[in-house]
C-alpha cells in the first residue's frame, strides 16, 4: 500500500479533533490497554483452565460487552457508522482468533492462527475520500493530434481558383467579341420605330412575360418568387455532399428556374415576328439580331 505523507497525517488528525472523533494516534495507545485487561480475565494458554478461572472469564467477558454496549449507545451520535462497523469487525476477528486458540491449548498442540486484519478503508469522516495526486508533464497527457476538418484557408487554397476562373472567363470574352461580328445599329429615329422592337437576348424572356400577364406580376411579382427562392434554397437544403442524389432539392429547383428562362428566351428570340406577333422561323423567318 503506498505510503501517505506526512501533511495529509496532520490535516486528517487536525480534522478528527475538530469534529470531536478519536484521533488515529489515541487508538493505537488505548488498544494495547484494553487487550491488556481483556487477557486478565481469560486463563494462559499454559495454565488448564480452573472452575474459578473460567467463572471469573465469563464475569469479565460479560462486563466487557456490557460498557461496550454502553459505550456503543453513547457514542452512536459521534462516532461514524463506518467506524462502528470497522469496530465491531476487528472484535469479531479478535474473537474468532482467541476461540481458534482455546481448543489449541486443551488438546495439546499448538496450533498458529494469524488474526485475520481487514484493509483500511478509504473513506474518511463524513465519507470524504483523499487521493493522492502526481504532477506530470502537460505533454504526456495532452494530444497533438490535428483533428480532420473540412475548411481551408481563403488564401491561397481560394484566392488561387477564382483568379484562374476569372483569367479563363476573361480570354473567352475576348475571343468570341473578336469572331462574333456585332455591329451598332443606326442611331435611333422617334418617327421610325424598328418593328419588331426587341429588348437584348438576355432581357428577352422578361419582355415575353410582359405579353402574357399583367406588367406588376410579370416585372415584379414572379421575378420576386424566382429571387426569393434562389435566396433560401441554401439554408432549406443544407447538405454539404456533392452527389446529386443527396442534392435532390437544389438540382429540381435550379433546373426548374433554368428551363423556364431558357425557354421564355428561346421563345422571344426566334418565335416573336412583327408586332411581336408569334410566328414560326420556318415559315416567316428569324427576328432577331445579337
């Protein structure tokens, strides 16, 4: 059993006086006197045991339990249950050595039994319990080891990425104005409206909502719902995965809002004639000009 150190000795002692509890100290100078007067009253193991001797063993072990009775019923209040029990256990096992030694020296042969002694109990007054701890290094206890996270750093893991975007997106531009002719039309004349009098390729699909309903809902209202929409999809469909299975909700709602501009566009492009008329290419020609 490792050894306690002295300080914890004198606190747990300091403690026991202030509580009004038998101090560790006492108990082992009082013990030797009680077992003292308990042997006076029993034979020698040497001497056969006489009428007389065995009457006075009984008077004096009756006597005995009787104070400890007494002794029990006042110090009920006081003392702590688990020091009781610890009492009454170290009696027994005293008891169940001197009765082991008695048939021993009737028969004649002796016979060593070792008193049989429980192990200290850890727990203290009021069942407190003291431990022992040891200063060690923060880096035999600590881990080090760096956690998988799904972040990086903006620069230059991000940074790096939309500079190639923008560099690739931006030689593309040039390339395709310089191969794509699209010349400036004449300057415009209040007394000669072009017919039909279309809005850029890109504007086109509002242009032919405004021929379907009324200007209020097809500027404002189902452009408003189609923004709206596109705002909160992130936070309805949070899933970080890339599949497209685990993304069902943001694919449908992306492709529904693609389909519906590409197609008011492809309408207003080729299939609106003069007078914004619904024509057919094939039939009367195409109307439209980048």
């Amino acid at each position: 059993m490792a050894e306690i150190p002295e300080h914890l000795l004198k606190r747990s002692a300091e403690r026991r006086k202030a509580l009004g509890l038998p101090v560790p100290d006492d108990d082992a100078e009082d013990a030797p006197a009680a077992e003292g007067g308990g042997s006076g009253g029993e034979a020698p193991p040497d001497v056969p045991p006489t009428g007389g001797g065995g009457t006075g063993g009984s008077d004096g072990g009756d006597g005995g339990a009787g104070s400890d009775g007494a002794a029990d019923d006042d110090g009920a209040s006081k003392i702590p249950a688990h020091l009781l029990e610890r009492s009454r256990r170290r009696k027994a096992a005293l008891a169940g050595g001197d009765e082991g030694a008695a048939p021993a020296a009737g028969g004649g042969t002796a016979t060593a039994t070792a008193p049989t002694i429980t192990a200290p109990s850890g727990t203290g007054p009021s069942g407190h319990t003291q431990r022992l701890l040891t200063v060690v290094k923060a880096g035999s206890i600590q881990q080090t080891r760096a956690d998988a996270v799904d972040k990086v750093h903006t620069w230059p893991h991000l940074l790096v990425i939309e500079f190639a975007a923008t560099l690739i997106v931006t030689a593309y531009v040039t390339i395709f104005s310089a191969l794509v002719r699209a010349p400036l039309l004449t300057l415009a004349d209040t007394n000669r409206t072009p017919n039909p009098s279309k809005a850029p390729w890109y504007f086109l699909g509002l242009q032919e909502l405004l021929t379907m309903f009324h200007p209020m809902v097809a500027g404002v209202t189902i452009p408003g719902i189609g923004l709206a929409l596109l705002i909160v999809a992130p936070y309805v469909d949070n899933n970080p995965s890339t599949k497209p299975e685990d993304r069902k909700f943001a694919i449908a709602t992306f492709t529904l809002f693609l389909m519906m501009w590409a197609v008011l566009v492809i309408i207003g492009s080729f299939f609106r004639g003069p007078g914004f008329n619904f024509t057919f290419p094939w039939n009367d020609g195409i109307y439209f000009e980048l």
